[in-house]
C-alpha cells in the first residue's frame, strides 16, 4: 500500500491498547480521553496531509528499498532535495497543527541510526543495518506511525549511569538467545502512546564498560512492560473539562502531549535490535540525529509556529486598528525576520548537507548549520511571543469565556465591548484565545528546549568550528608570523 | 479601627453579592466559587501582612488626616519615605502572594486623585478635594479593600469617544441633582470583584466636548447596574477541576483575576464623584498615577515575582545537580541582575520624588524613572522567564500531575525517575509546578502590560526628556556656535 | 586576455589621474599617497587572488559572451552555483584583505543593471541591453576594475530632487545627440578613484517627471569633470602619519577608503549610457542590486571580517590564558554562532535564487534571505565587536605604540609588562593594533550603513512577505471562517 | 587656601617634569606635546568648574579635617548626600569634558583606603588611618591632583605573583627603615602623568605568603624610578598631525589618555605608605574600591558620556530632516531609557549607602546597586553607539577633512553636497565629526573595561545576593516544607 490513510491509522491504533495513565488515572481509551485524542488527531492529519496533491513533494517520496512512493517520515534522505523536502515537511504539518507531527522524532532517528548501522557494520562486521532496512520496509509497507525516543530521566547529571540508580538511562538488563530486556524510561516522548512504533535511541555519549546503555531498538505500541504516564498541566485540564474543543486556543491538536514513557523489563527480539554494546558509535548516532532534528525542529518546525502567531498577531493588529502604527509594522517585519533567519538557517543546512558516511547514500545536513537554527530559534521564539504579547495586548490573558458571549445575560455586554471598529466580539474572541494558546502557554520553555537547549548547541558548534584557519587568517593580515 | 484584619474583610465581603460571571454562568457566592476565592484568599492575606510586626514599616503609615496608624494601601504619600515604602510594599506582597495585591491599583489611584483634586480646586474654585478626603477618612477608618479601574474596553483605537460608540469610554450619561449617572466598562480589572470599593478613574487625556469622559469617581461592590464578566483561561479550567489546591502551581493565589467591569445606567451620589467635566484635568491625573503606578508595579511588584523565580529556578538547579555549572551560575545572576535594575529604577523614582503639586503635601515620584522601572521589567521579565525556562528544564512543560505520585500503579515509576541525586520526585515535581505557574502561563503579556505596555513608557519618557540641554552640550564641546 | 594581473591594474592605475582631494590638498598621485595607496594595494590584491589555483572556483567564472575564463567581478550570475560563487568570493576577499573588495558594488550593479535593461528592452524596445553588453565584453576583456556608485547626497530627505537644490541628485542636465551632461554628486563611493571605472546606478524610485534622474550609466576613471573629495579620519591621519605600514592595524588595506565623487557637468557618451528617462524601470533597478549586495556584502563580506575578529580574539584569550575560561569560550562560540548565521542567510538566499526576469538567462538571490543576511549582520557585527572587546580587554585601546618596543630606553619595560606566558610582548602589542583596527574604529557605523541600513532591510521584509497566507493559516487552526 | 585653580595647577604641574614616552620618544614637556596636553586641559577644566557658583554643590564639599569648603575629589563621603553629589560631578564633568575627570579614581580611591585604614587599624592597632588623614589634609589644603593607580600587569592571569615574573603586580621589593622600594607597573593609567599625585591601591585579593603585595601608598609625580609610557592610537596620531584642535572629533580634550606607569625600585616613605603587608584586608580594599567605582564609573560618567552622543544624535537627525520618522523618536528615546536606567542605579547605589565599617564615619554605596549600574552600562553604551551611528548615518565615517571645506578648489562642491534643509555643510561636518569621536573610535571597549569588564560586576553580584532567602520564598508559596 505504500501511502496510508488517516482511517487504517485509526484503525490500528485503536487495537493497541497502550498503558495510559494521566491525573492520576489510568486511560481507558485514547481515541476518547479528550487530551490523548488531541495527538491522534494530529497523526491522523499527517496521513491527510500526505494524499493532498499539493503537498506531494514535501509529503511524499520515492523509497530507495522499493521504489514505491511512501510517506516522507519513513523515508531515508538520498539528496539535497530530499533534505530540502524534509525541513519542508516539518514548515508545512507545524503550519497545519499547530502542535507536534508526531513522527518527526522517529523519522530523523531512523536516519541517523540507518547511518550509523551501516557504519557499524561496515567497521566491524556486525549485521545492524540489513536488520534496520528489513524493519524499515515493513514500516514502509504499512506506513506506520513511529515515534522516536531518546531522553533519558538522567537522575543526577553529574553522575554517569553505572555510578547511580542503573535504571536512570535505558539500558539492557538481561541478553537472551531471541532478544534483549530492556529497563528505563524516557521522558518528554512526544506522541509515543499514539505511535504504532517507537524507535528507541541513545541520548549518551556512552564509553567503555557502558556497554549495556550503546542501545536502539524498536517496539510496538502495546507491548508488554510498556507504561506511558501523560504529562499534565493547566491546558490539559482545560481540554478535560470543555465539552467543545472549538473553545480551546487550538481546539483539535492542542499545545504537545508527551509522557514518561517506562520501560519495566521489556522483551525485544533481535529483530528490533540496532545497537547493542558498540559503545563507540552510541556518540556518532546522538550527533547525526542532533544535526538533523536541529535542522527540522529548530529552522522548520517552530518557523511554521512563527507562522501563525505572525498571522494571529497580524489580525489583531488589524481587528483593533493599529496595523499600520509604525512600531506594529516595525515589530511584525521583525517577528517575520527572525522566523527568516532561522527558516535559511535550515535550508542552507539542507543545501551544504552530504553524503555521510561516505558511501552510505545516505544524506546529512552541514554540522553546523542546523545547530546554528535551533539556536536562532531558541532566543526567537521567546522574542516572537513578546511581541505577539506587545500587539494582541492584555486581553490575551483578561478575555472570558466564550460562552459568556452565548450565555444572554452577558451576551450583549461581551458583544458591545468586545467589538472593536474591524472585528466582531466573537472574531476577537476566537483570534485573542488562538494567541493565548501561543503566547501564555508552554511553547516557550517547550520551543527551547525541543532538539536540545541551546547549550547543546553552542557545545557543538564549538567542536565543529575550525577554529585555527581563522586564527591563521588573523596574523596574516596583522603580519604576524608563525 | 483603621488596622483592619482579614477576618473584617471576609465578614464584609460576603455581603456585597456582586454579579459574577464566570464561563458562561452567573457565580453564587465568590468565596466558594474556586477561582473568585484565590482572589478573596489574596486579598485576606494582604490584611494579615498589615498586622505582622516585622513588616509594620512597609504595610502600615500614619494617617495626615487622623495621626492614627493606618493600612499603606489607603495612604496618600506625604514624604519621599512614604514613596520607598510604598514601592517596598508592592515588593513584599509579591514575595508573599505571587499575585496582585489587588488594592495596589486604588492606593496609586488615590494618590493621584488627591493631587489632582487639590490643583482642580486651587485652579477652578471646585470642593473635589474635601470631598475626596471626606471619603478617604471613611476607607481608612474601615481599613476598607479599594480597587482601582482604569482602563476603557477603547473600541476603534483610531477614534475618540463620540466617533463611535459611546459607551467604549466610561462616561457620564445623565447629571442629576443627586448625582450622576455613569455608562461603559472597564476592562482588566484586578481583584474588582472581591474588593470593598472600586475608584474609577480615566484612561484618556480628554479634550473639550469630551466633557463628560472627564470623569472620577468611587463605588462600592454590589452597587445596583455593575456586572463583572471574570476572565477565564487554562489556569481558571485547572483550578475549577482541581479538588485540592494543592496541586496548583501558586497553590492558594494563583496567576491573577481581573474581570470586565460593566457599569449599566450606574448611580453615583455626589459625594463619591471627584473629577466631572474638568477635561483639562483628566491628562494630569493619568499621568500622575502612571508615574507612581509604574515605580510601584514595574520596579518592585515585578520585581517580587523575578525573586520567586529566581529561587525557583535555583532549588531546581540544585535538585537536578547543574547550580555549579558556569553557564547556570551566570544565568541566575543575569537573572538578578536583571531584577536589580529595576528594583533600582523604582527606589531612585522614590528618592528622586517631590511634593506635586508645591503646596499639596501629596509626593510624586520623579518623571522619567518610575518610567523607566516599567519599561525596563517589561523586557527583563521576558529574560527572566526565558532563563528560568532553560535552568529549569524541558520537564516544567512535560512534568505529569502530582496524583501520578499518589496512585498505587505509577507511584514507583515516578518515585524512581523523577528523583535526583538531590531532591525527591515530590520535590521536584512541586517545584517544576511552581516553575510552570510562572514561565508557561499568562505572566508574560500579563507583566508586559501592566501599567501600560511599553510604547506608553517611552511616549512618556520621550516627552520628559530636556533634549535642549543635551543638544546644547554637545555642541558646546563639539564646539559649534549657537 | 580575460584574466588580468595586478601589475596591469597598476599600469592602467597610474595612467588615470584622476582628481582627488584629501585633508584640504590635491592628491598629487594616488599610488604614492598612504591613504590612497591602500585601496591601490588592496584592487591589485583581487586580481591576485583571481589567479591563484586554490581560488579559481570562486573568484573566476566562465563568460556567457565568449565562453572565456573571466574574473567572477565582471560576470553575470547564470544559475545558482554562480550566485552561491558570488557569495563566496565576498567571503573570501574579506578574509583576505580585512577591507573592501571594492569591484564588489560595481559587479552587483552590472548584474542589476543588465536584468532592468534586458526587461526595459523587451517592454518598451530600446537596446540598451546589447549596449550594456558590448561595454561588458570590453570591461571582461581588459578585466577593468569597475567601482559602482549608487548613494546620492539627498539633501533634504524628506523632499523629493524637484523640491530642492536639483543636484542633491545625479541626473541628466543636458541631452545631446552624441551622449549627455551629467551634474550631481555620489557619496560614500568606496574605491572609485582607484578603479577603472565607475558603473552609476540610481538611488531613487524615481516617478513620472523625474525623468531625468532614471539614469544608469558608465565613466572612466579620469573623465572630464569628475573630482574626489576623500574622507578622513584619525585612521587616515595614523596611515599619513607613520613611515612604515607595518606599525597599522591592518597595515597594507586598512579599513575602507571612500570619497564623494562630484560629477561636474560630465559628458557621457550614449554607448555608456544604460538608463535615462524610464522612470517605471529605476526602482526594479534598485531593488535587484539590493537583494543581490545584501547577499554579498551583509551575509558573506562581513562574514569574512567577523573570521578575522574572532580569529584575532582567540588569539589574544590565548596569549592571556583565559581560553578555557567557560564565559570566554561561550562568548567566541556566539560570535560564531552569529557569523553562522548570516552566512546561512546567504547561502540560502542564493541557494534560493531564480532566473529573474523570465527568459533573461540572469540569476538573482532570493528577495527576502539576503535582506534577513544583512538585517542580522548590522546587530551581529556590533555584538561581535562587543565581546571582542570584552575578551581583547581594555589593552586593545590603551597600547602603546610599537615603536616603544624597538626605543632602547622603555624596550625592556614593555617586553617585561606587556608578555604574558605564552606571548611575547610583540605578538601581543601586534594581535592588540589589529583588533584596535576592528573594534575602536570605523567599522561599527560602516558595516551598519553599507548596503543599507535596517530601516531599508525591514522595509523590502514587509513589502515582501506574504502577510494573507499567515493571516489564513491561524485563522483557519483557530476555526474562525473567511 | 583649599579650592585651587587652574592657573595653580598648571603653574605645579610644569614643575612636575615626568618620565613620559609617546610613540618612541621621549616628551619634553607635556604641556606642549599635543595629545598629553588634551589631559591637562581636562585636569585644568575641572578646577574650573570647582569654582562656578552654580556647580558648587556638586563640586565642592566640606572636609572633615578642617570644616573648609574643599573640592569633592578629595572629600571623604560622610552621607548619603555625599554619595548623592559624588555621582553628580562624575556625571557633570563627563558631560562638560567628554573625556575624564583624570581625578575620579584617586577620589574614590581616598574613600577606600579610608574604611579600609580604619578598619586595620581597629583591628589590628596600626597607624594608617592617621597617616592617611595627615596627607589627606595637605592634599585638601593645596587641592592637588590625585591619579589613582589600581590596575597590575598581571602576566600569566591563570598564576599567582609568586608563581611567575613577581614584578607583574606591584609589590614592595625592599623594606627600610624610612620606608619602602617598590616596583611593578600599573597599566590603563588615566592621566596619572598629569597629575600631582598618584594613590596605588592593590587589585589583587592577597592571602597568605603574598604579604608584599598588599600594599598601598601615594607617590608625587616627578619621583624617582617612575616611567610613564604613554597610550597611541589613530586618535593620537590625529592630534599630532592636526595643527589646530578645532579640527578634532573632541577638540581640546580629546578621548581618554592613559599610559604604562613602571614603577622602577622607587623609594615611597612610610609618611606615604597605607597598607603594608596586611593580606586579609586588601580584599576589602578593592570591593570597597569597586563598590563605589562602579556607582560613579558605571552609572554617572559614561551617562554623561551618553547625553553627549544624545544630544549629538538629536542634532543630526534634525539636519537631515528625519526627526519626526517614528522609528528615529523610538530610537532616540531608547537612548534616553538606557542612560536613565543607569542613572537610577547609581542614584538608588547613593540613597541606599550607608556607613562602612560602622563607625568610621565614612559612607560606602549599596554593594550591588553600583554593580548593577556598570553592568547596565556595559551594554548600554555599544547599543547607544550603535543607535547613534544608525541615525547620524554612514557620513560618521565616510566624511572629508574641514579643510575641503576652506579650500578653494573644493570649498563649493562641499556647501552644496554636505548642506541639508536645515545645516549648512560646516555645522554638519562638526557634528559628524563629534560623533565619529565617540562612535567610530575607543569608547567602546574602553567603557566596557573602565571601572572592571561585566564578569566582574556578576561575579560580585552573585557574590552579594542572598539567594537563601529567595529559595525561601519560593518554597514557602509553593507549599514545600523546610
């Protein structure tokens, strides 16, 4: 079949039946429970997104396994243009959800596992990376939904995992003649419990004697010893407690549903095994991936957030009659530049990306410049909501309820003194609870920490600047020798 | 009595029976409903903090009218001291509450009344100001809780009040003999339902014809024609669904409830209207209260939050192990660097501060600083909470509800993984709570537009800048003539 | 012979004589002047450059009128690989030189120049494109240094050349049969007195009756009525003043030398002239030279100059042993991560170019990126210089001279106070002088106002940013119709 | 006689005769060399403003020791007052000067050597508070002019002095019984060869075994064994060539002139000698240095600096006639906002002074509040510069010499080019002049260094913030235990 539909998505997802549990409950059904249906929802519009004629090209492409035209989150990249497209993909769903495409993860882990698996093996021989291909052709075939996961809890950051609690980074607990056990867990897994799959990588530069934490693997939604404990927070009570998801700032998808995904002594059959033990390459995997969801999240993903608190913004401005103040126009250009930057920042990091490992055929953005988006980004974003913040105005945070403007006691205030020369009360209304949802929510510590804060950021472009031709260059012109 | 206590206020407030909104209903009694109490329980503790010897200094002042020792936030300030103390006052009830002291608003509002009403009088022959202490003799006697309203609903921003609908400026619309009768809303406005008494003032600088939007006045709660219409947002949805407050990120106080204020065909008597008609006075009195107004709430009451922040931000550093990281320890100086400054701003506008109008005996802080205390905290909260943010980390935004901790099945998951080398899951989880309630809510556009956002500071500090005198000196030393 | 030499520049160079002004004297001759002798110096060193191996790629293309090797200065931009060479060679001439490359402005005009006329000849049927391309043979034949002039003196800015003294703008004064008058003067015009010649392009979006200053044509260096009025500064006054360029900052090229160059009545031969009364054609015109300069000069030139300052910069935390302090370290990587990201930002934007008009065969950049490139660029340079300074230290500006060094009686003394432990007092007085030249001299103002200053980059962003798809992008997520 | 003049200080200063080098060679006589005879202008001007009625508050004080009324750059602060006018003359003296009061470190130098005497001498039971007061008193009698000398060479900054070249911190090389030999050097000197005397305080916090190095004392200029080998940059090498100051960007006092002090075994008698040996309180010594350093430094000179290129921007902006676009009035009061800012700080630092070490009657300011100023400052100036450089345009840096303007042969060309609508050329030329001094030339780094680069001031902000207490809050409201 190739390209799914968002009904086989549901379909499925409906049979897995994952360990759920949110405020203290356990989920009785996901497709029901008004906050874990927000993120089957949007996966299920990724699906839509991808038989749209229109977006073909960012959706879609060719599989290097088969030929066949497949989902561009099971892709692996061959091209520049396919890491165009890829950063392409993440500006298009971010526009179109407002929230996560959730396999965003999981399609640039499967790349840079596939590069490393294929380095591994050719460095010593192992077998990793046909295992990967005939996994990814399966996933390819059916079009499954795979999130990726990675961070570790960490416990104590000082500390490497076998000086504490082992369990603090997921790792194997026991090696079995048809697969592994795995304990641990991952926190802040975006969409894992409505995923089919979920693509297990390492977030450690792991070392000698850290063997059993050099691990990536794959599971299915469902499997045994899987616990997902939702995240919550005000928005989610405010999904529950809504009857109508058209009141909520983005009323289908939502901010970003993660969980603490756990990992309670889980059986994988080498089937789903793609790293175990090779400690040298655990790092490799952890700074291809970097390089790629740096590009896709930082440059991409969030620029299309920017997109609609631009646009949110721009109506506000214009429902109130002050768009054409000139610091309105001045602060919009801004927000719009900042959004830019970033946005070249990624397609430049597309554009210079190459194959890597040589050989491989498999593709790569530059090193340093997806590094250099999400970096723009993290300050950015914070700076976009400011000024959105500047320009909706206070009413962001003071508006009602929508059904104060139902309720016919109130209604006649809310529509008189809501309205303004350019927009109906229910018009601002709608646009100021969009804008709350943007701009007095969790996009701000979420946008700079989704990819890596910028630390990480700042560590690698450090390691990756050639920091002795410039130094050269500097005492040639000076004239100094040596 | 003049030293109210809280016990005096729940007493009273329980009889004002104001009309309430609140998602569409009408609210039966706001010391029950749980989003109206946190205000109530707000307020409360502001009359607690009174009564508390260590804190007699900065809460309490000695009344010019009586000599008695009376509540700071009903005092006119008559001394550069009084001016420190009331920006140490705004300082201490943020350290306190995490919220408003939702009589902060009407203290600076008072205190701008009282000058302009004595200059009224002194200019045009008027009797406002006896009227006004009259007045202020029985809020102090009763120590009565006294909320300010400001700012109009302003409709089409590009028009005055009579190019459109009336009613978008609180005006008056009839004069009887025994009073006046007074039509529009105000918006925002903190803590107004669950004060004692409301002090209307304007938010335009009005000009002839614009006669009867020269308006001041004061009403009490429950006043027949008076509707407030609450805001609600994710944080109002938590904390109806939430049994205990415990589990909220400021537990008891929350972020902060402010409500439209509808005032339909109100009756005011005389004696509580202070400025009616005098247009050229109405600008004056806006000023006047943004100068004390942007001290007391950009450069200190903001500057309580940044604290609470701050050491929030520093408990989760030592919690998770990185507070000796560098780039940490100079995060959280910026931090409170950034918060120093603006402390700074506000206690230089008190020092700088002078009797205004001479002959008054009311005392103003300096033009331009209080100003620039408002402008500076607008952009360094923003910082500040962007900072927190990355120390805090990802986990602010993905944390899952405390009940998790509580629930037999996931107790031991969150016990295991949400633990450090230095802190428990419980620990930890309270304080990313906390952490959440200030850097993913409604604190930024909220700070940014309290007392005015910042195109309104530099207008001001634009117009109270001697730009001659630095004209001049340049060409003095540049050495051109004239 | 295509690919010229620097001795032939030097040979043309002399032969010109053209007249220029500095510090109130006739310059009797430019290549034995100081100052002018380092724009002499710096021209010879492209054609340099242009014949090295190394660099053949980037600072040599192949001729679309013979199929010839010629230098990339004198090319028209075919396709992408050309525009992202062109952005390349503006990198590298400034690592190189530390100064203007200054055929660089001529190149972008002869490239906007030939788009307008090839789109002025097919509108309206005149052949000024063959004419500009019989003059370009000549120009890539003899590999002439062309200088490009654009910034009129403007006068009043806020009147139009028809409102004031005419001449504020260049423009047409007389039209003869064999060519027409020129009176005006352009300012800031970088290299143009050691050029061959001197490519004019308009600076106004001219309308109907502004015929006369729609003009774009070419003069040879040396042209009857043409005078240069040099700028000084005390970076000139060190260059006239030291016998020896060895004791300068940036000793052979130093920073930039531009004059006001006074067209007085200047006849110019039709066969030079490649506008002239098409008033629609000016702002098209203007336009394609600012996307492509902000490209080059904004997003790779400055670039190239950032390398030098932070090279300069690791340099000195090396010889004071203050490398591997972590804020040192967090500081150069954000120079980095800020010269990153311009360079991203022109990268993608010629990455993004197209064939513009339809059918011409000429390629330009993007019209937002290279804008964004140089938005960034004007803060970043300054940040970058901040924190130069910051790493540098307060000895950057409290040197001594050199020279102190070689007197017997103080010798001893610097070579004792001015060492560190891992530098001798020469290499550090010598690594302090060179960043003296970068972050206490023009550069600042310069890098900010060359290519346009933000004003006119966050004007083309909002004129060129498609505001109706973001609008309809959040209003179509948040459910609002229409 | 107690407030001198300048006709007295030049009629010492003559008679000084100091070793001075600039460029080589040796200066015969400073009075006549023209860029050491900028300082002694600078020096001269302040004893003029010392007797102008109008500055007589700020400039004059009453001594302690006699009653007299006395210059304030010899007075101890006694108040808070004291502190108050101690930042109104740096802030006076840099707006008439715009360079520095070269008096301005020894005053605040005297100020913490002061406490720190009285403080040893409490302590410990030594004399120097005495001594100190005893010289104090012939330095207040004669007003003479005292350079303050802090800032060692320091060498390898990852060693101690013990561990390297002992000479790179000043140090007592020999006790005698009349007193000590000293040697080392002093960099960034400030008009120390100007001076009458000079008062060296340590930089360094000594401990244990690095008894020689904390050390304190007063030299006269003209002493034996002390070299001065004086700052040379672009600035200096104008002021040499031009005949007339009137030329200059700051004509008579130029930018800042600092020089190499090399103390070469001179002989200091114990009558000048205040701190010798006492290791724990050299520590105290410099933050009492810093604290109030910073506060005058940080806060008030460079805020008069400000209002200068304030002005100097302002005056520009009406020549071209752009004054009224909104993005320039936003800019400008931007300027405004951030000197104020600094101002409020080192207003605020003054008000909360207070006496330190309690009981010797000398006034220190807040700890952190003149921390929080420099900080401010900091970044405050390069935005100021580079707002400044926006508006006043690239013509700051690409402008001819004045004397194209008088010469004949270009005299016209210039009228009619560099007039506005509102300047002729000359008054623009000056103007752009000006600012070239304080935009394209030393001020950024140097401010960014005066009175200690930003990592100092965090340093000792995180240093003085009571972080437990924060914590403390923070728990409190978030309802955590302990």
């Amino acid at each position: 079949m190739a390209l799914g539909t968002a009904q086989q998505y549901l379909d499925r997802v409906k049979n897995h039946r994952p360990t759920v549990y949110l405020r203290g409950k356990k989920v009785e059904d996901i497709l029901l429970n008004p906050v874990t249906k927000s993120a089957v929802d949007a996966m299920a519009k990724v699906y839509d997104l991808s038989l749209e004629d229109s977006y073909r090209t960012v959706m879609t492409a060719t599989s290097h396994l088969t030929g066949e035209s497949i989902n561009r989150n099971v892709h692996i990249n061959r091209s520049v243009d396919d890491l165009y497209n890829r950063q392409e993909m993440a500006l298009l769903t971010s526009q179109k959800l407002g929230t996560c495409n959730y396999r965003c993860v999981g399609c640039d882990g499967f790349n840079a596992v596939a590069a490393t698996t294929w380095e591994v093996d050719r460095d010593t021989g192992t077998k990793y990376y046909p295992r990967l291909m005939d996994y990814l052709g399966y996933v390819q075939q059916e079009d499954l939904a795979v999130s990726g996961a990675m961070t570790d809890t960490k416990g104590d950051r000082s500390k490497r995992p076998l000086q504490q609690d082992p369990d603090c980074y997921v790792h194997v607990s026991e090696r079995r003649k048809d697969g592994i056990i795995v304990r641990g867990a991952k926190q802040h897994q975006s969409g894992a419990y409505v995923a089919d799959e979920t693509l297990v990588i390492p977030l450690l530069s792991t070392t000698k004697s850290e063997e059993d934490y050099a691990l990536s693997f794959a599971v299915s939604n469902g499997t045994k010893g899987i616990t997902y404990i939702a995240q919550y927070n005000p928005y989610s009570a405010e999904r529950e407690l809504e009857e109508d998801t058209h009141y909520l700032g983005n009323p289908i998808f939502g901010q970003r549903e993660t969980s603490l995904m756990v990992f309670d002594d889980v059986f994988v059959p080498w089937e789903r095994v793609f790293l175990c033990g090779e400690v040298d390459y655990a790092r490799r995997l952890v700074y291809r991936f970097a390089r790629l969801h740096r590009m896709s999240c930082g440059g991409a993903c969030k620029v299309g957030f920017a997109d609609l608190i631009i646009g949110a913004t721009c109506l506000l401005a214009e429902y109130t009659g002050i768009e054409k103040a000139s610091h309105v126009m001045e602060k919009l250009t801004q927000m719009v530049a900042m959004r830019d930057i970033s946005s070249a920042c990624a397609v430049a990091a597309a554009y210079k990306g190459r194959e890597e490992p040589i050989g491989s055929g498999i593709w790569t953005p530059d090193e340093v410049l997806g590094n250099a988006a999400k970096y723009n980004t993290a300050g950015a974003f914070w700076e976009i909501m400011k000024w959105a913040g500047d320009i909706g105005g206070g009413a962001i945070t003071t508006i009602c309820h929508e059904k104060d403007l139902e309720n016919p006691e109130t209604k006649a205030y809310i529509e008189k003194y809501m309205k303004t020369g350019n927009a109906t009360a229910a018009e601002r209304l709608r646009m100021l609870k969009f804008l709350q949802n943007w701009t007095a929510g969790l996009h701000g510590p979420s946008t700079w920490h989704g990819a890596g804060s910028i630390v990480s950021q700042l560590i690698t472009i450090f390691n990756d600047t050639d920091w002795e031709s410039k130094k050269q260059m500097a005492k040639e012109l000076a004239g100094l020798k040596g």
